[in-house]
C-alpha cells in the first residue's frame, strides 16, 4: 500500500501525539522569539541606556573640571591680585624680605587656587624674571619669558601634548631658537590651559600656564577602567584597564570618529563621545561576554523550558491519547474479532448527553496538549527569564545609586577639603582674628581664593560668636551654644549636626572650630548642605522605583532623606547589610560608603517597583499572545474534523446501512493513520461477509419462523385433541348412565349441552375469547356434569368488570372436571365449588375453590412438579397451565394449593388484555 502525506504510516496514537507536539513546539516557537526579541530589545536598551548615561556623566564631569579650570587660567591672566603682586615683585626698590614674602603671598594665593579644582595639576606663573608655582614645581628656568601665540585664544586657550612646540615662544631669536632646539620636552607632554598676562597698559609681563591631570581625574571617576581619553592629534592621555594596546592602535587607525558605536565585535564594543572646544575624545568600552552571557543563558531557558515542556506534552499527550481513542480501539478490537454490538458508532454526534463524541474527544485532547504546553512554557519562560530582567534592573538601579553615592561623595570631599584648607590658612585666620571682614569678603567673593558651590553656603564666625561672613542669607543666625560645644569636644575634626529652619526644612551643617598659634579658640567656619541639592539626589532616584534614599551616620541615625519625617530619626535597618541584599520579601537595600565622612548612602527599593516593570515588558504586547492563543484554540477545533473524516466516512455507512440494499465496498484511501486504514479495510471486507451473514440469517429465520408456527398450531391441535377424547369419555359415560336409568329428558338435555359445547371448542377460527364466554360454556359443561353427579354445587364471584378481558378458551373447564373427578366422585358429602376473580397489579388472577378430600403433601409435590416441567404431553389441569404459558408466558400460568380433608385451590393466572 502506498503511503502518502507527510507523516509516515503509523498508529493513530502516534500521528495524535506528533500533531499535537508539533503544533505546541510551533506556537512555543512564535511566543518563545516575540518573548526572545522583546527582552534582548530590553537589555540592550538598558545596555545602551547604561553606557550613555556613564558617557554622558563622565563627559559632563570632565566638561565641567575643563570648564573651570578655563575659567580658572582667564581669570588669573586679570587678576588684580596676581597684577599686583607681579607689580610688586617687578619693583628692584624693594627689600628682599618683601619680595620674599610677596612671592610666598603669590603662591600661597596660587595653591588656594589650584585647591579648587581637582583637575588643576599645578599652577604656574612665568616672568621673564622668574616662576612662581602653586605646589612649588618649576620648569626649565630657560623658559623664564615665553609667551604663548595668538592661535592659542582661538583654541579656548588649551594646549594638548605635542602642541607646546608650536604654541609657546620666546621674543629673543636666539633664545626661541634654542627653545625650539630643546623641543620644550618639560611642556611638550603635558596638558595645559594657557594665557599671557597683561598688566594694565596692555603691556605684558608673563604667562600663567594651568597644568591638568586629566588621568587623575578619570581615575578617580566611577567606571574609570572603562574609559580612555585621546586628544585630537590621538595621542593617548589616560587609558583604563580595558583598552589594551590593540584597541588604542584600532582607534588611532580610523580616520573619522563619529559620536557613537566606532568599534563593534563580538568581545566588545567601543563608543566615541566628542568633548567640544578641547578637541578632546572620549571612548568608552563595554564587555559584551557579559551580554553574551546573558543572550545564552536566555537561550538555555528557552531550550530547558522547550524540552521539559516537550517531555510533559509527550508523556501527557500519550496518556490523554490513549484515553480519547479508548472508544475507537474496542471498535477495532471488536471488528477485527467479528464481533458486533448494538452501540452506534459515535463520531460525529452523541446520542446521549452523557455521552461525548470522538470529535468532542479530539477537540479536548489538542486544547490540552496544546494549549497546556504553551501556558506552561510560558509560565517557565517568564519565571527564569524574570530573573535576567530584575538583575538587569537591579544593575541599572544601582548604577544610578552608585553614581549618586560617588557625586555626594565628592561634594562631601570638596567640603571638608574646604575646611581644611581654610582652618590652616593663615592669612585667612589673620583676618578672623582681627574681625576684619572686608578682607574676608575680598579673599571669598572678590579674589576666590575658595570657590564655593552653589550647593553649599560658608558662614565664618569670630571669637565671640560674630559672624564675619556669610555668602548666603538664609544661614546668617549665630552659632547656637551646643553645636559650639560639639565642635570644641571634637579635637579639630569636623562635627555636623541638623539644622532646621523656621519652615522646618532640614539641612546638613558642617563645622569646625578655628585656633590660633597658641592653641586658643580663634573662631569658627560651617558650612551648610544646600537641600535643593540633596532634594534634587532622592527625586531623581526615588521618581523610578526607589522607595526612599537617605544618609545615615554611623549612629544609624538619619542625617538627610527623600522623606523629611524620617530626618532625625533612627534607621531601623542593619547597618552592615550588603548592597543588594534583601531586607524581606517585598524591599531591599543598596548601602555604599561616603568615604569623607563615616556616613553611608542608603537606598531603599521595592520589588513591587521592579516586577511592575517586568510585567509591564511581557504584557505590552499580550493581543499577540492572545491571538496566537486564539489561533491554538482555532486550530484544536480544526484538527479534529480533519483527522476523523475518514472515521465520519464510515460511521455514514453505519448509520445508513440498509439491509434491502447494503454497500458491498468502500473506496479505500489511504490516511498513513493504521487505525484507521485497519477500520476502511475491514469495513469493506466485513461489508461482505456481513451481506452473505445478513442473507443467511435471513433465510434460516424464516424457516425458524415457519417451523415454530407450524409447530404451535401442531401442539395446539394436539392439545385441543387431548381435551375432546377425554372429555368424550367422561360425557358419554354419564349419557350412558342416564339412559340406563331411563331419565330420558335428562338425557336429552344432556346431549343438547353436550352438543353445544363441542360446537365451541371444535372451532379453530376462534381460539381466543373474552371470560364472559369462557365462563357461559364452562356452564354448559357443570350442566352436562349436574346430571350425573348430584352432591356439589358451583358459586360464581367473578367480577362482571372482567367479563371483557381476553383468555384462551378451555381454561375452567378443566379445573371444574378434575374437581369432580378427585373430590366429587370419591365422597358423598355436599361438595361447594367456588369460583371468584381479583386483580393484583397487571394480572387477572381466577380462582376455583373446593372443599372436597383434597391431597397430602406428596400428592400435591407431585402435581406441582408436573406443572413445573416443560413436557407439552399432558392433559386436564397441566394442559391448560401449558397452553397459558405457550400464549401468554412462562410469568402466568396454573398454580395448585391443597390440604387432604379441607379441599383443593387452584389459581389461574392471565394478563389483562382487553377486548377491543
């Protein structure tokens, strides 16, 4: 037989089983890539989201350190302190001693400077007389009188490595002709903003040259191994740990760099940001093993959520098949061992409500092996793959908690920086100690000795609590006596406490008392957190999923929070709790270290927060899962019809099978299914075979029918013929003895009834009669019987309601002659035969009662067991018991009682079938 299709020929079983694993592994395909692509598209946008946001910060630092640092070298080529004392020092007139202590004053002023920003290396003022530095490092005196060329303004006043042999010379040809000789190797491979001094007049009289440690600066930065700087001429100026020498020759070997991805592969990829007017360029690399990683351990839960699914659908599959198809294999176990029952093969309809067709069946099995896989796969997909996105999530959130915790860090650095500083200069505690505030708010506001951000106020106070000076008026109140007291008890180290306002907002004050030479109390400086700052830090946080950020002192007490309730309050948490590490079911902690000061940034984050996301990513598009649900849902429906139309085929055969005119063969086709196959097969050969079956059946049972009918018509006859001879006898032989005693008109009379009686039962076109004319020719005979016999009397009780039922005839005669025969004829007394009726249920029961001498018990056993056996040869009472039981049944019949000496009860039993 040749198969066709493309499944290859197997049992129904099977071809169930690979259909509905198939169908599941489609369809787990089609959710598994949406799902596949929806989250690889989320955790490279929280990828790429990440690495702009660190470009971005490292970017906006170095903007803003380059940017005051540019500020910086313009400020001081004008600078009226700096002209001053240059001024001063110019001036041959003066002692020594004032020279001295005018270059000390410069430098002094220089490393005040220089302190204000991190990024400013050294700071350096070239005379053509000498130099003056911020930290005391010098260049070749030889360069004493260079001067930096027009080109450099045009260029925000930098200078990058390699660009000083062309942007600095000397006036004298001789000597810029020696400078040049040197190749300024001392300037050449530094990184410096440049401006020449003008005094007024626009007379110049030197340069102030401000050295950057820009690798410092990236150093100190967070993600700083991932980053490289190169200026514009690609000459490396910091490279993190990442960049190897094979990177930076790649980056130095492309000719264009565009903001963005400029090297791609599948270990890494390197993004280039454009630092503008510094010509400075920015890359950064991320590692993609741990993306890669990542995108395989998606792949592996796929592929481990595919093959557990798989392995439940086939063995879940297997068990639902053989259950469905259970009806389907006794069919074929019945046609394949030829028998045959009265059930209708059920295929396409249920004739019962309680019962469920192989279509319902099949329908159910693929919505189940279906459908269960899929939810399945889906719910084990999501479950693992929920695990990847929260730890992306968690990364991404601690990144941001991160860089929070690195800019309060540095601001909190800058601060007690500031302090210091300003706690031992001497100038500066000159001018505290003598109240002089002019002088203060000259170094402060006027000469910017100590650049103060916006974020945080200075306040100076005197001996006597006076303030002296105050950049903001918001803190302009004095010192009150116990955060006095707490700065005297904390040996020169820097207290802090909280300050509220009269709107009871909260701030973070820093302070520190101030000593003279002698060890006495000189003054004291705060400082004050702005809390716009510090407001600024918790929104940006807590407006994602954070539930609330705060710093915490060692104490565990709360100096600042996104929720002021909580400011002054105790943290309940634990302290040495790791990041990340979760506090209950619902929250968990990301605590890093504030290195200024023993404080710790604390962030309190909800899963609540994170797994809206996560649903929020899996459930954006759900019509699509919905509608591949549907189609599964469709599909369960479909598949059956397909697969029982051969089956509906044959059950149409079935169903309209005739035997006037039965096919004799079906069209086979070949479905690859054996079950099926098996069932055409066999159909169309036990088609046949039942033909000739039906033919034969036929045939036999109308000879079976014929002989049954002639054989209850001979053993009616034969029966009937069995009364007359009988009752013959008994008649003739009373007529005999009446004519002996000359009663001639009762012999006549006698033969008159006798007559009459033999005209009813000899007629055989009438064989069934109503009682009414059962009991009027049973008469007949008691009248024909009273002539001989003239001690018994019959009573009839049969109610007339009955008289129209049906019974065979001949059926109370015989019961009144063998009352006669063995009770009447063997006594002398009076003899009373009563004859009455009742209905029990669905039975008419006639009774006749005598009480003549009766029977023992064995007597009676043995007419019983006459009645009881299936022999038709008898006569009298057994005769009409079997005729009774031929017409009617074996449930109706003759039934004998009898007691010797008290009479004799003989019951017949007959259905009600009323006369029409």
């Amino acid at each position: 037989m040749k198969k066709t299709g493309i499944f290859k020929k197997g049992t129904f079983q099977r071809y169930l089983t690979l259909i509905s694993l198939v169908t599941a592994v489609i369809f787990m395909g089609l959710i598994g890539s949406i799902y596949y692509v929806k989250v690889s598209a989320f955790l490279e946008e929280k990828k790429h989201t990440s690495i702009d946001w660190k470009i971005e910060q490292m970017t906006a630092e170095l903007q803003e350190k380059m940017q005051d640092a540019y500020n910086t070298a313009i400020n001081l080529k004008t600078n009226e302190n700096i002209i001053t004392q240059l001024e001063e020092l110019s001036n041959q007139g003066r002692s020594p001693v004032d020279q001295f202590d005018s270059a000390k004053e410069l430098e002094h002023y220089l490393y005040s400077i220089k302190m204000n920003n991190s990024l400013i290396d050294n700071i350096l003022v070239i005379t053509p007389d000498t130099q003056f530095s911020s930290d005391s490092n010098y260049i070749d005196f030889s360069y004493n009188g260079i001067k930096l060329r027009d080109e450099v303004n045009d260029h925000y006043n930098f200078v990058s490595k390699g660009e000083a042999y062309n942007k600095i010379f000397l006036e004298d040809p001789v000597q810029n002709y020696q400078l040049r000789n040197s190749k300024l190797d001392d300037l050449n491979n530094k990184v410096f903003f440049g401006s020449n001094i003008e005094l007024t007049g626009g007379r110049s009289h030197g340069t102030v040259l401000v050295f950057l440690k820009l690798n410092d600066l990236i150093e100190k930065s967070l993600n700083a191994d991932q980053f490289a700087l190169l200026d514009q001429h690609k000459n490396v100026i910091f490279n993190g740990d990442q960049f190897n020498s094979s990177m930076l020759k790649r980056l130095s070997e492309l000719e264009e760099l565009p903001d963005g991805i400029v090297i791609e592969n599948k270990e890494n990829e390197i993004h280039h940001m454009n630092i503008p007017f510094y010509n400075l360029k920015l890359f950064y690399v991320e590692d993609l093993s741990v993306h890669s990683i990542q995108r395989h351990y998606i792949w592996k839960v796929i592929l481990i959520s595919f093959l557990i699914t798989i392995l439940i659908a086939y063995m879940f599959s297997r068990k639902v098949s053989k259950t469905t198809l259970q009806p389907l294999y006794g069919l074929l176990a019945e046609i394949r061992d030829n028998h045959y029952t009265s059930h209708e093969l059920q295929i396409g309809q249920s004739k019962s409500s309680k019962n469920v067709n192989l279509r319902e069946r099949l329908f159910f099995y693929f919505l189940i092996t279906i459908l269960v896989p899929i939810i399945l796969f889906m719910f084990l997909y999501f479950w693992q793959t929920s695990k990847v996105v929260l730890e992306e999530i968690q990364n991404s959130d601690y990144l941001e908690h991160k860089n929070n915790a690195h800019q309060l860090s540095q601001q909190l650095n800058e601060a007690k920086l500031t302090l210091a500083r300003m706690t031992s200069d001497g100038y500066l505690l000159n001018d505290i100690m003598n109240n002089d505030e002019e002088s203060l708010e000259g170094k402060l506001l006027t000469e910017k000795e100590y650049i103060v951000k916006d974020n945080l106020s200075i306040n100076i106070y005197g001996e006597e609590n006076r303030l002296l000076y105050a950049n903001n008026s918001l803190f302009n109140a004095p010192l009150d006596e116990k955060f006095i007291r707490e700065m005297k008890k904390s040996n020169n180290k820097i207290s802090y406490d909280l300050q509220r306002d009269d709107f009871n907002n909260v701030t973070i004050r820093l302070g520190t008392e101030l000593y003279t030479s002698a060890n006495s109390s000189a003054g004291y400086i705060t400082l004050y957190f702005n809390k716009e700052y510090l407001n600024s830090i918790y929104n940006d946080f807590n407006r994602s999923k954070s539930l609330n950020t705060s710093i915490i002192t060692d104490g565990k007490m709360i100096l600042s929070s996104g929720d002021p309730y909580k400011i002054g309050t105790e943290f309940k948490r634990d302290a040495e709790i790791f990041d990340g590490e979760p506090l209950n079911n619902d929250n968990y902690l990301f605590i890093t270290d504030l290195n200024a000061f023993d404080w710790k940034l604390v962030t309190e984050n909800s899963y609540e927060g994170i797994q809206r996301e996560i649903n929020r990513l899996f459930l954006s598009d759900s019509y699509l899962i919905f509608i591949i649900l549907l189609v599964a849902l469709v599909f369960s429906y479909w598949i059956p019809k397909k697969v029982i139309k051969p089956l509906e085929n044959i059950n149409t055969l079935f169903n309209t099978f005739d035997v006037n005119d039965s096919p004799t063969s079906v069209v086979e086709t070949i479905t690859g299914i054996d079950e099926i196959d098996l069932l055409q097969r066999n159909f169309n050969h036990n088609m046949q075979k039942m033909n000739q079956l039906i033919n034969q059946t036929l045939d036999a049972n109308k000879q079976r029918i014929k002989s049954e009918y002639e054989k209850r018509e001979i053993q009616m006859n034969a029966l009937q013929s069995q009364v007359n001879p009988h009752f013959l006898y008994n008649t003739l032989d009373n007529l005999l003895y009446i004519v002996e005693s000359e009663e001639t008109d009762k012999a006549v009379d006698m033969i008159s009834s006798l007559s009459r009686f033999f005209r009813f039962i000899t007629n055989r076109e009438k064989f069934v009669i109503t009682i009414q004319e059962e009991i009027a020719y049973t008469k007949a005979y008691i009248d024909i019987m009273s002539q001989r016999f003239d001690n018994f009397s019959c009573t009839w009780h049969v109610d007339e309601r009955f008289y129209h039922y049906k019974t065979i005839k001949l059926i109370l005669q015989p019961l009144i002659e063998n009352a006669i025969h063995h009770g009447v004829k063997h006594t002398k007394d009076e003899v009373t035969i009563d004859i009455t009726s009742q209905h029990i249920d669905d039975m008419l029961q006639i009774i006749v009662k005598d009480n003549a001498i009766g029977m023992n018990e064995e007597e009676l056993k043995h007419v019983r067991e006459v009645l009881n056996s299936r022999n038709l040869d008898k006569s009298g009472i057994y005769n009409v018991d079997a005729r009774i039981k031929l017409y009617f049944g074996d449930k109706y019949g003759v039934d004998i009682e009898s007691e010797l000496g008290k009479g004799t009860k003989v019951t017949i039993s007959l259905p009600i079938l009323q006369n029409d």
